[in-house]
C-alpha cells in the first residue's frame, strides 16, 4: 500500500481533532470541580464571652479536623491577650504614670487565664478524639511555658495575689475543692454500698446447699470487691476523668504481671481448686504439706492452719493442692484403734471379757457399728488384742485416752498381767579371781533370757 502525502496529512488531522474532542471533557471536569474547602470554625465557638461549660459542651460533636482548626484560633486568642499582658506590666514596671493600669492589668490577665482555659478545654478534647498526638503536646507545651515564665517574672505580691484568688475563684480552689468533698463522699456512700452488697451476697449463698464455707468467702470477697471497682469508675466518669486510658494500661500490664507473678497465679488456680472440689473445709483437722492441724483460713493464695500446740502455719496453696490431703474430721464418726497386749500365761477369754465390759461401759462408745476386739497377733512376748470401738469425730480423743487408762486398771483387777521386754544377765567369775571385763547386754531382748561372761568375756547362752 502507498501513501500519498495528502492523505497522510488527512489522517494526522483527523487523528489529533480526536485527541483533541476526547481531551476536552476532561479539562472541562477540572475546571468544574471546586478547590477543596478549608475547615471553617463557628465564630461562636471563638467568642470569648462563651463559658468554658459551655464551650466543653459544644465541642463534643466537632471532628478531629474542626477540633485542630479550633484550637489554632483559640491559641492565637491567648497569644494577642499574653502580648497585652507583657505590654502592661512592661508598662507598669517602668514607672509609667497611667491611670488605671494596675486594675487593666488584672483585667487582661483574667482575660488571659480564660483565653488558655478555653484552649484546654480544646486541645484535650482534640486528645480524646485521637489528635495529632504531636500538635496536642505543642498545645501543651505552649501552655506550660507561659503560665511558668509568668509566675517566674512575677514579684512575691503578684504571686500571693494569684494564690488568693485562685484559692477563691470557683473555677480554682473551690472548684478543686468541691471536687475533692465529691470524691470522699462518693467513696464513703461506695463502701457502705458494698457492705450492704456483701451482707446480701453472704445470705445468697448461704441457701446454695452444699457450698463449702471457703467457696462462701471466696464469692462474697470477690462480690465486694467488684462493687468497689464498678462503684469507683463510675464516680470517676462523672467527675469527668477519661477512664478508657485506664482500661489500656490494665491490659498492657496484665502480661507482664502475669509472667512476674508466675507462683503466685499457681496458688491462685489452685485456691480456686480447693474451693471447688472441697477436700477441706474451715474447722476440719487436716494433714497436709506434712503438717497436721485444724483449718483456720483459706485464702486466694495461702491456706492457714493452727497445731494441736496452738502454732499459726501459712501453707502456699500450690503446696497444698499439689500434695496428698488427709482430712482427719471429715466423717461425722470415727473408728478408734488400741493395741493391747497380756502374756501368755494369762487367759484369752477373760481378758476379752474385761475388755468387752469395759468397752460397751463407756458412754461415748457408739452401738453401731459393733466394736471390735479380737486376738490379732502372737509376739515374742505378748499375746496381743486389737480394740476398735467407734464414735464421733469430737470424742474420739476422750474414748482413745478413757479405754487406755480404764483397760489398763480393770486387768490390774482381774490378775490379767501386761508384759513388757525384759532382760536377765548372769555374770559367772573365774576361778582365778581376776576381774574379768565388763560385757554390754543387748537391751529389750526379748523373753527371759540368760548370758554368761567367760574368761574372755564373751557371752555363752547359759543352758
């Protein structure tokens, strides 16, 4: 195909009308589009005559972009009125002679104080609604350093002056203090309202059946407790304090709390495991940890006992839950075990008479079940019996020691002997007459038996 030069012409004209048609649009759609608006500020917001309430109200539905751009017009608010501020004490310092320049120096500093008043009023609701964190600290900042270089330019007059009238001033002092009387007031209603709470909780699962006293205590401290919590946000909250910091620093610092306190979240879980599975109770005689005595308390972390001797043991919960547990005075009745033994001269049936007799006599021995008291070994030198009357779990030891003492006396009655071990030693001398050396009888040998001393002074059994 051959091109010819007009053609080629007509076909770059044609093609660049095109580029041209299609161009145009797009240029007209530009043109059309308005420049991007910059953030207004209701001049209303910017009048100093508005209160800072109500000015802390009005902010409440501004963006952050409206919050920063109102912050700029209220710090150039405070900027003119400090410029009037140093002017008249520029002025005052110098001896000038006007009239009324002392009273219109206080005017401008009152009109100074609510100017930055009203800027932080704006500058920490810009904070709360997720500012720019760094403008919000040049707020700050700038803040800090003019009310620091006027109390460090002012003279000791000006400052007692200040004081007073912040002292008095109820936005100052007053206000500080109605604050704090509203803080005390509302912690003293809040604890009452938590004992009231605590006393309702502990009648609540008092009727829960089967609720150890431990779980008890433990429910009604952690109701208490949460009162307190929820109580003290909400007073907080209606002071104004912003608490969802709070609720941050609680879960950054969990973690490390946790990790920290390794040990004692293990006696915490398994405080909560005593308290569930109930292998003990408050008042139950227990052997745990290798040491016996009555529960006295038991806490999150630590279960406390007292010894029979009157001794206050505090054992780590993990120690206890993780160890075996020996609850003496679980069951409501208990099988006393003796051991008493007669020789073998003495007869069987008369002393299971005595021991019968004596047994079924004493008040605290229980019917049912039967005691027990039979022939239960043959030792090298006693016939032994095995005495096992039941009763309850509070007279166990005034049945254990009774039968001791009573069994003890009715055999010494009834010619009934109680053998003990014994061991005789016959010594023989030589015929010379020369001392022979002593020789060590082996102690509680059993039986009667007899040893002699040679010349040597080895014993022979002497038949």
């Amino acid at each position: 195909m051959t091109w010819r030069l007009p053609d080629f012409l007509k076909m770059f004209m044609a093609l660049l009308c095109g580029a041209l048609l299609l161009a145009a649009p797009a240029h007209a759609q530009d043109a059309e589009t308005p420049p991007e608006e910059s953030v207004s500020v209701p001049q209303d917001l910017t009048d100093e005559t508005i209160s800072n309430d109500e000015l802390s109200l009005r902010v409440l539905p501004l963006t952050v972009e409206d919050l920063t751009a109102l912050a700029a017009e209220w710090q150039a608010i405070a900027k003119e009125r400090t410029v009037e501020v140093v002017g008249q004490q520029l002025a005052l310092d110098a001896g000038e002679d006007a009239p009324n320049l002392k009273s219109d120096l206080e005017t401008a500093r009152a009109e100074r104080r609510a100017a930055f008043a009203k800027l932080d009023t704006v500058v920490n609701a810009l904070a709360a609604k997720g500012g720019d964190q760094a403008a919000v600290d040049q707020y700050r900042a700038y803040i800090s350093a003019v009310s620091t270089g006027e109390a460090q330019s002012s003279d000791w007059g000006t400052l007692l002056s200040e004081g007073v009238r912040w002292a008095t001033s109820p936005t100052g002092g007053l206000h500080l203090l109605i604050q704090i009387g509203v803080i005390v007031l509302a912690l003293l209603v809040l604890f009452v309202v938590a004992r009231m709470v605590r006393g309702g909780a502990t009648r609540m699962v008092g009727r829960v059946p089967k609720l150890s006293k431990l779980l008890q205590s433990f429910i009604v401290m952690v109701v208490y407790w949460l009162t307190i919590a929820i109580g003290l946000m909400i007073v907080l909250s209606a002071l104004g304090v912003n608490i969802t910091p709070m609720f941050a620093l609680i879960g950054g610092a969990s973690f490390i709390i946790a990790f920290a306190m390794q040990d004692t979240l293990g006696n915490l879980a398994a405080g909560l495991m005593i308290m569930i599975n109930r292998p003990f109770d408050e008042g139950d005689y227990v052997t745990v940890a290798g040491t016996g005595g009555t529960v006295k308390s038991v806490s999150i972390v630590s279960t406390t006992i007292t010894t029979p001797d009157n001794q206050v043991i505090v054992i780590p919960n993990s120690k206890v839950w993780g160890d075996i547990i020996t609850n003496v005075t679980a069951s409501d009745t208990r099988r006393v075990d003796l051991v008493f033994g007669i020789g073998y001269d003495d007869s069987i049936e008369e002393a299971q008479r005595v021991m019968e007799g004596v047994v079924a006599a004493h008040p605290a021995v229980l019917s049912e079940p039967a005691p027990v008291i039979r022939v239960n070994e043959l030792a090298d030198s006693s016939v032994n019996f095995v005495c096992r009357p039941w009763t309850t779990r509070d007279d166990y030891w005034t049945v254990y020691w009774d039968l001791t003492r009573q069994i003890k006396e009715a055999f010494d009655a009834n010619g009934i002997s109680i053998p003990f071990p014994q061991t005789d030693l016959h010594v023989k001398m030589p015929s010379s007459g020369l001392p022979v050396a002593p020789v060590s009888a082996p102690s509680e040998q059993p039986g009667n038996s007899t040893y002699a001393a040679n010349d040597e002074g080895v014993g022979d059994d002497d038949q």
